[in-house]
C-alpha cells in the first residue's frame, strides 16, 4: 500500500515563460522551454501549499528534478493568434503565517491584464480563498490594498507574491503562449 505521506510535497518553486511559433502546440512547447519545465511530464494538480512546504528558487528546485520524472504543477496558461491582443498568465500564493496549516494557490490566466494587473490578481485570489478558511474578516469590495492591510494586521497571512507572464500577440499571427506554474519538487 501507498504511504499518502510520500505524495505530500515539501519543496515548491515558481517559474514562467513565453513562447511564439506559428503552430499553437509548439508556442506551447516553447514556452515551457523557457519556463524550464518542458522535459518533465507534468501534472496539473488543484491550488492547495501544502503545509511546512518550502519555496525554493527555481534553479535549486530544477536540480531536484531528472528528465521524464512526472512534476506535478498548478500552471496558468493564456495563448493567442491576435495581434497586440495582450495575453496574460499569473499565479498567486498566499502562506500563513502557521506553517502547520496549509496555504493557498492559485491561477490567473486572462487576456488585457499587464504583469501588475494580472499579478495582483492572483495574489488577491490567493489571499482571499486563504482569509476565509482562517477565519480573517474580509470585504471583497474594498480594494486590493486595503484587504492586503487587514491580512497583514491579522497575524495570520505571512505572505502573499505572485509569477505572471505576459505577452501581445505577433503582427504576423504567430501563436503566443504565456504560463506561469508553480511546480512541486521534493
């Protein structure tokens, strides 16, 4: 039997790129190139931290990883063939502050939103499906910096940041394809 403890991960990174090519597939292919992901078969998984998980730097969390190994990943993605139709790919995280507790993650992928838009975005995201489950009072009509306020005074929220890709579409109609992801490695 399979010890479930053995599927929780302990190490996190984030990473993000972009590709263009004149088939979709391959602006695909060539933005996991840049992200650095593409010679793992990766695994689309939901937006949970896992508790007493590590953030790691990208290089470090690479070194962890052998060609073929299956990676599981929470990945945005955003493509177009328009151009200077700008295409926008983000993830949030939220930790608390308990690192017994689990934090969130989560995927933003849009077209119109800069790195900025689109980041907060995610990172809102994040910080909002993590307030609820702990219990931190929130109005989601007010704005982003003043839900950021309460989160912080709450003790309960250690840290939120985001990783968004953007990109226009070519003038010559070639694909774009944007991605951020959040993969696990240890």
């Amino acid at each position: 039997m399979l010890d479930s403890r053995l599927l929780v991960p302990s190490k996190l990174f984030l990473t993000k790129g972009v590709g263009v090519h004149r088939e979709r597939l391959s602006s695909f292919e060539l933005s996991l190139r840049d992200a650095k992901i593409a010679k793992y078969n990766l695994v689309n998984v939901s937006s949970i931290f896992p508790p007493h998980c590590e953030l790691i730097p990208r290089e470090e969390g690479l070194k962890l990883l052998h060609p073929g190994q299956i990676v599981f990943t929470v990945m945005a993605r955003q493509d177009t063939n328009e151009p200077s139709r700008l295409v926008c790919a983000s993830i949030g995280l939220a930790i608390p502050n308990d690192c017994d507790k689990f934090g969130y993650l989560s995927e933003h992928h849009t077209f119109g939103h800069n790195d900025t838009v689109g980041g907060e975005y995610a990172e809102d995201l994040a910080a909002s499906m993590l307030a609820t489950i702990l219990g931190v009072p929130f109005d989601p009509d007010k704005a982003w910096d003043e839900r950021r306020a309460e989160w912080q005074l709450s003790g309960q929220i250690v840290r939120t940041m985001n990783i968004t890709q953007t990109a226009e579409g070519p003038d010559d109609g070639r694909w774009v394809t944007v991605l951020a992801a959040a993969v696990f490695c240890g």
